[in-house]
C-alpha cells in the first residue's frame, strides 16, 4: 500500500518533492518505493526528468485502477472510523427547552444503553443562539424552532407546533369557543426575550395586538414565563409544547384560532459539515420521537420540505 500511495502521489503531482512533502518521506525513500512498485509489475511506470515525473503508457493504465483501489480502501477505513465512533466518541448538540424535555431527553436512556461509551453533552439555548452554535460548528445539530438567521443552514422539519394562550386554571379567555386576535388586545401579556424563535414569530404577525408583540414584561425562557403568570403578572402566548412542558402544570392552554399560528420545529444542520455516525444515529432517534410527540394535540407533522 505504502508502493501505491506513492506512485499515485507522484502522478497526481508530477514531481517526486512535493509528494514526498505530502506523504513526510524524502525524496529518496519516495523513488525508492515507486522503484520497488516497478519492479514488482515488470514495467516501467514513470518517465523521470530534473524536475518533473510524467507517467508511461503503462503508468496511466495503472494509475486508473490504483485510484480505484484507494478509494475503495479509504471508503471502508472511513466506515470503520464510523463504527468505531458509536463505541466512544463525543456528540454535541443544542436544543430550545421545551424540545430537550419532551423530543431530545426521551431518546437517551435507549441510545446510552445501547451505545453507553458515546459521551453526550446537551445545551439548552433560544433559536438565535442555536443558529449561531451550527454555524460555527459548535455543536453537532440542533433542534428547535425555525428562526430567520437558520435560511443559510440545512432545515430538516419535524412537526408544527400551534401556538395559544396561557393561562391560569378558570382565566375567562379559556372558555370561549374561539379564540381570536381582538380577545387579547385588552389583556396584559408575558413575553419572551428577542433572541428567541417565539418572540420572532409573534413579533412578525401584524395582526396580533401590541399587548401581544410587545409585552409589558419579557423574560428569558419559559420557566420563568410561567412563574409570571402564576404570579399575576400576565398572561402568555406560548406554542402547545411549552404549555405541555414541565412547569406548566395547573394553568390552561387554549390554541388561537385566527391567525391560526404555529413554529416549525426542525433539526438544524451545517451543510459544511458532516455528521459522524454517532450524531446520524441520535438525530434519527429524535426524528422518531417527534414523530410520536407530533399526534399530541396542538401538533402536527411537518411537511417533508425544508
């Protein structure tokens, strides 16, 4: 093998030095081991000059067919890297919070029973933060709502998530029949902070009321949006997974009707990047388990397109 790579660097490059630099070998050991290549097939494979190394007749048959042949070889190390990578490695990936509780965290038990030497690291962050960490190869994916700032990355969908107001058990908003825009405009609203996907698809909607799309009181995540409400604070317009999240536990949820609105929750991708076989293994798992979140109510699956 050492014999092939080195007459098909030579090739590729037309001069044994800067071969020999590609493969960390003199020039010597290089002519050495394409000599010993000759002579093995009974041919000669190079015409050699001062400077420069152009192949024979024979040499362009052989060359073909070794490039196959490394090919092939590379393509079954890297599939044995891949095998490897399910045995130990380190998978990195971000999630929004009602996500991670109800689509990523699910997965793990089976997944770490199965492969316990992966190492996995969850980071629970908003939909710009979550762009921004696969765009610079932070993390391996990330799974969260469609923001804006993702155009430029790959968008896998998983399901729509309908979005509706929340509020304490009894709030008169619970009982009607439908819910319309006109019945917020009178009430106060619990926001979440701009960085987030929700606050970008509720601030976008020119048909909600300004109590809506500028909340008297913003907060960072859901959690702390939840103990406003209790407080008195407010009420909040949240996507159906929120409400179901951990934490919410005791207030009602009723879906807005017009505008009908819902987040896509997608899996965000580098599209310069690759997955390792650990990371195509555990996305897999979350699209199987957002299938299954997706026919709880106030879902629904997504569209296969991006």
């Amino acid at each position: 093998m050492r014999q092939l790579r080195a007459f098909e660097a030579v090739a590729r490059h037309g001069a044994f030095a800067p071969a020999a630099r590609e493969l960390f070998i003199t020039q010597s050991a290089l002519s050495g081991l394409v000599k010993q290549l000759e002579e093995a097939a009974g041919v000669r494979l190079l015409e050699r000059t001062t400077r420069t190394s152009g192949l024979t007749q024979a040499g362009a048959l052989l060359l073909e067919d070794v490039r196959q042949a490394l090919g092939s070889l590379d393509h079954g190390l890297r599939r044995m890297d891949e095998l490897a990578s399910l045995r130990e490695g380190l998978l990195t990936l971000a999630a929004a919070p009602s996500v991670l509780a109800s689509v990523v965290l699910p997965c793990l038990p089976a997944l770490r029973a199965a492969h316990p030497g992966i190492r996995v690291v969850l980071r629970e962050e908003s939909g710009g933060v979550i762009v921004r960490c696969v765009r610079e190869g932070e993390v391996d994916f990330g799974v969260g709502g469609w923001h804006p700032q993702a155009q430029h990355l790959e968008v896998l969908p998983l399901f729509n998530d309908r979005l509706g107001v929340v509020a304490p058990a009894g709030h008169a908003l619970l009982r009607k029949r439908r819910l319309v825009a006109a019945d917020l405009a009178a009430q106060v609203f619990v926001g979440l902070t701009g960085d987030t996907a929700i606050s970008e698809l509720i601030g976008a909607e020119a048909r909600l009321p300004p109590a809506v799309r500028e909340p008297a009181l913003q907060v960072s995540n859901p959690p702390l949006m939840q103990q406003a409400i209790r407080a008195g604070l407010g009420l909040g317009l949240v996507p159906a997974l929120v409400a179901q999240s951990p934490g919410f536990e005791g207030l009602g949820f009723k879906p807005l009707a017009e505008p009908a609105l819902a987040r896509r929750i997608v899996v965000l991708r580098n599209p310069r990047r690759s997955l390792s076989a650990a990371a195509a293994l555990y996305q897999e798992a979350i699209v199987q388990q957002a299938r299954r979140v997706a026919q709880r109510p106030g879902l629904a699956p997504a569209a296969l397109s991006g």
